[in-house]
C-alpha cells in the first residue's frame, strides 16, 4: 500500500480526477481517497513515484509518501 498527502482536493471532482490518474497508471490498482484529510491509499506493485508523478500531472500538490506492507 503506498499513502500519498494530497493538497489541493476539494470535492468529489478532484477525488474522480486522482482516481483517473492513478488508473491510467494501473487499471487494477485499488484507490482509497479521504477527501477531508487528503490522504490518498494506492494499493498497486507499481511504484510511488509514477503514481506521484501523474497525481502531481492531474493538478494537484503530493506533499508526502509513504509504503506501508
């Protein structure tokens, strides 16, 4: 699982436009977004950085990442 710290998402819009990148990236990725907190869960092989790069490409701010097992 790897835990991005999104800045920038406001509304279910942004949670669509996250949610489009990182399945470009992986069509069967699992993605769990926590509007409030901006806290994005990808659970995916693929690496941080492709799906930080392509949030980061939607318009929006990656402040943080993390991997957790």
């Amino acid at each position: 699982m790897i835990e991005f710290q999104v800045e920038g998402m406001s509304c279910q819009h942004c949670v669509g436009a996250v949610t489009k990148a990182i399945k470009a990236i992986d069509a069967h990725a699992d993605v769990q977004i926590e509007l409030s907190s901006g806290i994005v869960r990808v659970d995916s092989d693929d690496t941080p950085e492709r799906f930080g790069a392509a949030i980061s490409d939607a318009g929006y701010d990656v402040k943080r990442v993390a991997r957790s097992a």
